[in-house]
C-alpha cells in the first residue's frame, strides 16, 4: 500500500464496474420518459447517484494512489491513506444499496462512513502532502 498501487488497482476495478452499471442504467431508461417527460422515481435516482459517485471515486483512488507513491512521509500515515481512501468507496455503495433496496435504512449509515472515510484521506493526504519535500 506504501506505492499506492492497491488504490489505483481499485480505482480502475470501481470505474470497469460502475461503467457496466450505466450502461445498465441507461439500457432500462426507456419505460420513464413514457408520457414525453422524465418520471423518474426516488429509487432510480439513488441508483444513478449509487453509479456517478462510484464514477468520481474511482477516479478519486486512482489519483491519490498515484499521489501515495510520490510522498516521502511515513510508511505508517501512507497506509492510512490508502486505507480510508478505500474505504471512501463505501459512499457509493451504500447510495446504490439505498437505491435498489427501498425499504431499507441501513445504507444510508453505509454512505456516511464512506462520507467521513473521504474526507479522513483528504485531511490525511494533505498531512501527508505538507511533510513531503518535492512533488
């Protein structure tokens, strides 16, 4: 994890799997614009968020992984990086578990740990970023 490898292997493995779930997405589009106007439901919604945020955070991996291997901090802070960056993607997942299961309440909590996880790894990466010399 101290190379950022893990992040930027996650981040491609996030956007592949995201990019199927548009296409899926956008293949059942159809049955919505019936009247010539988007009726889209509060499920379909989340989903599509569920499917852009996993986009943007995928995105958001590979980038701070690629930033991970340029830092000269400790090996120690690195890996937390990482870690919580990981863990950042569990924003998405919960929104995209929200949005297929309706009646369920306990994504929601999912999101918000990946909410905190972000912004854990944007404070972290900026420590991180203040003690490396040269970028």
């Amino acid at each position: 994890m101290k190379t950022g490898r893990f992040n930027m292997v996650i981040g491609i493995l996030v956007l592949v799997i995201a990019a199927f779930a548009g296409f899926a997405l956008g293949n059942s589009i159809d049955p919505y614009y019936a009247k010539g106007f988007a009726q889209i439901p509060l499920t379909r919604t989340l989903t599509r968020v569920g499917h852009t945020h996993g986009m943007l955070f995928g995105l958001v991996n590979i980038v701070f992984g690629l930033l991970i291997a340029r830092l000269t901090c400790s090996p120690k802070l690195k890996t937390a990086i990482a870690l919580f960056t990981a863990l950042a993607l569990l924003l998405p997942i919960g929104v995209s578990l929200r949005g297929l299961n309706p009646g369920l309440s306990y994504p929601e909590h999912i999101s918000m740990v990946g909410g905190f996880a972000f912004l854990i790894a944007c404070v972290l990466l900026l420590i991180g970023v203040s003690k490396t010399r040269k970028i």
